[in-house]
C-alpha cells in the first residue's frame, strides 16, 4: 500500500514509539585480514512465547562481535557497559542459510545482564503483526510504502537509531526493496501497511534486510522466518 508522505511520517513516528527500544546495533569484529568492522542492525521479536534476536545472517559468521546498548533499552541507569560482548559470536547464532536470517534466543542475554547487575527494559516486534503468507502473496509489482528502523553510522562510530522511508515491491518473484540503504541498516526489520483478510490497513512487518544487490535488497520475509525459528 502507497501511502501518503504525511501519512508515511506519522507511521514512522509511531514506529520509534512502540518498537525503538525494538532495535539493536550489531557489530561483528575481525573480519577480513584488515579487520573491518561489520556494522548491521537486530531486532527483538517474540513468538510461541520465545523472544529471539533477529538479523542477517551475514553479519554473524565472524569470530567476535558486540551489540550495543543505548541508556533507554537497559535499566537501572548508569549500570549497563555500553555494549554487551559476544567473543564466540558464530557460535551463539542459529543459523538460517537458505533464508539469509540468523536467530539468537534471549536467555543468554537476560542471564549476563542478571550477573552484571542490570536488565533490559526492552520492546519486541510481537508476533502479531509480523507478515504470514498471505500478507506477503499480496505484495505486488506495484511499489508500496516501507519504513525501515535500523542504527545507523554516524561521525565516529556513533550508533543512532534512525528511520528510512523507502519503496517495496515484488521484482522477478522476490520481495525488495527498491533502493540500497546506508551503512548499519542490514539486519533491520522492514515495516509496512497492508490490508488484512477484513480489508482493513493495518502495520505489518514484513521482513529484514538482507545484502544488497541490484540497487536495492531483497527482503528475508517474515512468514519464512517465523517458520524456520519456530523449527528451531
């Protein structure tokens, strides 16, 4: 569905609302010989009563890695590092090949902020409005609104949370997005409005974000994600 720019700003401003706290900076380390920094994004999602951490596969096959905490998603104030370590990244991720996603269920993080003192004070994409399969089969050539959230790279290696508008359509049977995003936005999930089987314009997510190509990125859609981390 296209929506209006007015109407596209004021979803955008609800997103951060309801799901900024949703939203995780990730950064693997040491890839490459010259050990270039792999920044993406991952998000929260909670399904069959799980909560897993979301993002593109890509960016969890290095040997060590961080996810970053803003002072909102931790509590109380001032406890919290301002990243969590992951020193066997590959390791803590299950791993979706086929899809392009990778998930990490959550109770390894809430167990390290116990034994440091803190704990989150997170959001989560809730399982309700991630696309199923119709949603996705109605996606068409036509281009519809899309509104990424994703940390972005700022001056110095900063980490802002930050918002894309941006066009989605199926192309050649896939479901992409029409334009390549920044550096940080990989991993990032992908929201849209759609009708529902009444009719009616509700948010979805959609998919995430996965390496572009093409001049813009194919999207790892959510009805095959919830299937393969209900699997696994």
């Amino acid at each position: 569905m296209l929506l209006d720019p007015e109407i596209e700003n004021d979803v955008a401003y609800e997103l951060c609302q309801l799901l900024g706290r949703a939203i995780l900076p990730i950064r693997q380390t040491g890839v490459g010989a010259d050990g270039e920094r792999g920044e993406g994004t991952a998000f929260l999602f909670a399904g069959q009563g799980r909560e897993h951490l979301l993002t593109a596969d890509a960016l969890t096959h290095a040997g060590a890695g961080v996810i970053g905490l803003r002072a909102s998603v931790t509590e109380p104030a001032g406890v919290a590092a301002d990243a969590v370590a992951l020193s066997d990244l590959s390791d803590r991720w299950r791993h979706h090949a086929d899809l392009g996603v990778a998930d990490m269920p959550t109770v390894a993080l809430h167990e390290h902020a116990d034994t440091e003192g803190w704990r989150w004070r997170t959001q989560q994409v809730p399982d309700a409005i991630a696309a199923d399969r119709d949603v996705i089969a109605r996606i068409g050539a036509e281009p519809g609104s899309a509104v990424v959230l994703a940390h972005g790279v700022g001056a110095g290696g900063a980490r802002p949370l930050e918002v894309a508008i941006e066009r989605v359509a199926r192309v050649g049977g896939a479901v992409r997005l029409l334009a390549e995003l920044p550096t940080g936005y990989l991993g990032a999930p992908v929201f849209g409005v759609r009708a529902g089987d009444d009719g009616e314009p509700g948010l979805r997510c959609l998919g995430l974000v996965l390496p572009a190509c093409d001049g813009g990125h194919p999207l790892a859609t959510f009805d095959r994600i919830r299937a393969a981390v209900d699997r696994s």
